[in-house]
C-alpha cells in the first residue's frame, strides 16, 4: 500500500516539474492540466490495476485471493471515472483555448497522432467497466464475460502510444520518461511471467493428467490428478490452482478450485460442485485427460495462523479447503460444518477419521437458517459455548457469502481480533 501511494506521487510530482510557471492560468488552461492530471491517475491505476491481475506467483502467495481481487474490481470504477474525466476535462479545456465548440474540438483531436488508439482504449475501458455491474454480469454467460473482459488488455496497449506521444512528462527524455517506460517494462515483464513463462516452466515439469473422477454427493464430486514430481510443487492445504481441462468441451476455461486435501506426492485433488454449464461437465471427465494449471495461490493457510489452536467454519463446499488445513493444524483445533440437510455434508467419513486422528473435534450444524439449533450455535453466545476459548483461536472461514458474512459478525461481538480471522469466500 505504502508502495502504491509513493509511486502516485513520484508521478504526480513529474507533472509538477515539467509544468511551466504560469501555466494554469485562467479556466481553459486549468481545465487542460486538470486533464492531464486525471490522464496520469488513469495511466498509474491502469498499471496498478494489470499488475494486481498478472498473477505473479509472489504476490498471488503474499495477498488473500479476495483482497486482490476486491482491490482490482475497486479500482476498476475508479478508473473508469478518472478516464472519462480525463477525457472531458481535456477536450473542454481546449475547446475554450481554441474558441471552438466541443463536438469540433472533439473531431479535431482525433486527427493527433495516437488520439485514435486513446479514443478506442477508452471506449473499450468504458465497455468493460459497465461488464462488471453485477447485474450486467450475473445476466451474462461466464465464458462470454471472461472473453469480453479480457479486452481489458487490450487498453494498456492502445493507450501506450497516446502516452509516449502526447504526455508532456514522457515526451522528451528526462524522469519522466524513464520512470514511466519502468512502469511499464515492470508491469509487462510481471504480466509476461506471471501469465505465460511460469505457467509453462510448471506445466512441463509436472505434466498433470485425471487419474479419476468420483461422487462426494448428489451434485458434488472429487477430480484426482496425478502428475510427476508432486513434492516439488510446492503447494499447501487451503490453497488453490486455477485448472485448464484438456478434453472435449472444457478446454477453453480455466477456473480457480481449491485443493480438498494436503497435497501429497501422489496425486491433487479438487472437489467441485456442479453450478453451472462448466462444472456439470467436469463429471464427464476423461481418466488421462491432460490438465495445465497456474499457482499455487492464496494465503489460506495453516501456516499463517497466529495462534496454536484453531476455530474452522464452513459452509456448503466450502468444506473443501477447510477439510485440507485440517490435516496442517495442531490438535484441538474444532470444526463446525453448515449445511442445509444431511445429504448435502462431503466428506464426513474422511474428517471424522482425521478428527480422530489428529484429536480435533467435528460439529456437524444441520438445518434451515432460521431452525433453532442452528441460529443458537451460530450465535455469540452459542458459539461461546462451543469453544470457549474462541478469542485465542484463529478463525478460518469458507462459504457462501451470508456465512461468512453472518460468521464474522460473530466473531466481533465475541471480540476476536481480526487478524486472527481467515477468509476465504466464495468469490469466484
């Protein structure tokens, strides 16, 4: 964060220096820098905003998954908004400069060299920006808003030019030009790692392949995936990878699924509930199938725990990285596991068997939202009865978004400090 702020302003301070004396004054001209003002916070988020996204390995390992992408869908409004701005206070500020109306300044600009790939850069910024409406998406198939969102790239490419062309800091040599040809050597050299090199070099060493498909319940089911040299893969419970499934109908998507058990040196494994069109057809995996991944990700862990005894709460399938840190975590550690009914709990056998293994202790909370047994165990003071020790207890928490809401507003009351608390829900 501290890095983020210090950058915005070694930038902000460039356009001090290079802004002559005078410069701004009266309206028109105020409005014009105003205008390069908001196009150097554009540019600065823009690259923030690819960086986050780049899925360089240390920074997927050292931020939570949801941080990074709460921090990116954030600053994506932001930089809608900063770019529109830019663009209006620009054109208006010279329409005032030249005497001329806006539309004809508007027209005018485009004949600038690079103005045009601007012009397109926000068009495309503005169409991705309406994508991520949550009404907008929830109405759209996945697979089309992934496409479409991944035109976000595109920006930082067309709006390269207008930058180095146009941009009064970087036009020249000088800072400013080398500080911003760092940005983005920086950003794109992370972007080129992170997307491409990485994935490649952990492909080729590990070649990943299903080795099986089995049922967890009714509409949940486990992919095992074997591979060579699985002890060098690094990978610890709670983690997650984003998987490619090379058969008939799957290989175009990849999507995040976390480990449901401790990476061994035999095989992976993923559980999945089938949800929609993608995961339906993971049932109909084929034994052999070729898989590539990307991470491992995340930062929830055993090993970041700052405590010695545990709380894990889970909701749904959310069980399934709980049920993996369980087998990383000392004993005592409690487990209380959501569900609506009896049918939906996985892995019953399996956490009973590490319970009694490990001498932790399962609580299975069975029934509707709103039945008594589970309003009162999922209360303060039911939780407080539960385990007592609660506040000196790290808390992890995975599952639908109202558990995990209602989970962390219990743990407050009950006065747990919070970076005693874990999360990680479901926002994939």
């Amino acid at each position: 964060m501290v890095t983020f702020w210090v950058l915005l302003a070694v930038g902000l301070w460039l356009w001090w220096r290079n802004t002559p004396a005078g410069s701004v004054d009266g309206p028109p001209a105020a409005l014009t820098e105003a205008g390069r003002i908001t196009g150097i916070l554009g540019g600065y988020v823009l690259l923030v905003q690819v960086f986050l996204m780049s899925r360089v390995g240390w920074l997927e390992r050292k931020i939570a998954a949801h941080d990074l992408l709460g921090w990116h869908r954030d600053l994506g409004g932001v930089l809608v908004v900063v770019v529109i701005a830019h663009v209006v206070l620009t054109t208006v500020g010279y329409a005032q400069l030249d005497g001329v109306p806006i539309l004809r300044e508007l027209w005018h600009l485009t004949t600038y060299e690079d103005m045009v790939s601007a012009f397109a850069s926000t068009g495309v910024l503005v169409g991705v920006g309406l994508l991520a409406v949550r009404a907008v998406r929830a109405a759209l198939p996945y697979e089309l808003w992934h496409i479409l969102h991944l035109a976000s790239y595109a920006v930082l490419l067309l709006s390269y030019g207008h930058l180095f062309a146009l941009g009064r800091e970087v036009s020249g040599p000088g800072p400013g030009r080398q500080f911003w040809t760092a940005m983005y050597v920086v950003v794109l050299a992370c972007l080129a790692w992170g997307r491409l090199i990485a994935p490649w070099r952990l492909n080729a060493r590990h070649r990943l392949r299903v080795a099986a498909v089995t049922p967890e319940s009714a509409d949940t089911y486990s992919v095992y995936v074997r591979g060579r040299r699985l002890d060098e893969l690094q990978a610890k419970a709670g983690q997650f990878f984003r998987w490619r499934f090379l058969d008939r109908g799957l290989w175009t998507q990849a999507h995040p699924f976390s480990l449901s058990a401790a990476p061994n040196e035999e095989w992976l494994r993923l559980t999945v509930k089938a949800v929609g069109g993608h995961t339906r057809r993971l049932r109909g995996l084929r034994p052999g199938a070729p898989v590539l991944v990307t991470g491992p990700s995340g930062i929830f862990t055993a090993e970041n725990r700052l405590r010695h005894r545990a709380l894990l709460i889970a909701g749904g399938s959310g069980i399934a990285p709980i049920r993996a840190i369980l087998e990383d975590l000392p004993p005592s550690t409690v487990v209380l596991y959501r569900a609506s009914s009896a049918t939906e709990l996985i892995f019953r056998r399996e956490l009973d068997h590490l319970a009694a293994a490990r001498g932790a202790e399962v609580c299975y909370v069975i029934g509707a939202r709103d039945d008594p047994g589970p309003r009162s165990v999922m209360s303060p003071a039911g939780l407080r009865r539960l385990v007592p020790d609660v506040r000196r207890r790290d808390v992890y928490l995975c599952g639908p978004e109202g558990l995990v809401h209602a989970a962390r507003s219990v743990l407050r009351r009950l006065h747990v400090p919070r970076r005693q608390i874990h999360v990680d829900p479901f926002e994939f």
